[in-house]
C-alpha cells in the first residue's frame, strides 16, 4: 500500500510540473510506443489500468529496474538504448500517470 501511495503522490507531483510529464510522452512516443500501444509480446497498453495496477503497485523504481535490466521480449532499455536511466523514469512516470 505505501509503494501505491507513493506512486499516486509522485504522479499528482508530476502532474503539477508538467514539463517532465512532457519529457516522459516524448520519450514514450519516440521509443516505448512502438510495443506499448498495441501490446506487443505481452507489454501492458497505455492507459490499460488493469494490466498497470500490479506493475504499478511495485514502485517506480522497481519498473525502472525492469526497463533498465529488460524483460521477456524487451530488450535492456526497451526501444531507447540511449536514453539515461532519467529518461527512462520519465517516459514510465508518463505511462504510470496515463495507466492509473
């Protein structure tokens, strides 16, 4: 309960600030939605609360850890092997917002 709790501050913090839920939705849209919007090899959709709630659940630092260390299908930083371990945060930050 105290990493949902967590997780629903960061994310009305986020809201708040604007500019690093609109970095996050750049980075989504350049590298993450390519699988995450149609669910490709089973990655949750954007804005698919039921398939996020148990994701979301974990922390934003533990799914950074799985973005970073990759999982099943994905690769070690997704679509974005260039993007720092910030830019991945903020681009699951964004979908985090958007999946509640």
């Amino acid at each position: 309960m105290k990493n949902v709790i967590n997780v629903v501050a960061a994310g009305l913090l986020l809201a708040a600030s604007g500019s690093v839920l609109a970095d996050g939705q750049k980075i989504y849209q350049s590298s993450c939605q390519s699988c995450h919007a149609s669910g490709v090899a089973g990655s949750p959709k954007l804005g698919d609360k039921e398939a996020w709630a148990p994701r979301i659940a974990t922390g934003v630092d533990a799914l950074l850890a799985v973005s970073i260390k990759g999982k099943g299908a994905m690769p070690p930083r997704g679509a974005c092997a260039a993007c720092t371990d910030d830019d991945l945060k903020a681009a699951i930050e964004y979908m985090v917002s958007q999946s509640q």
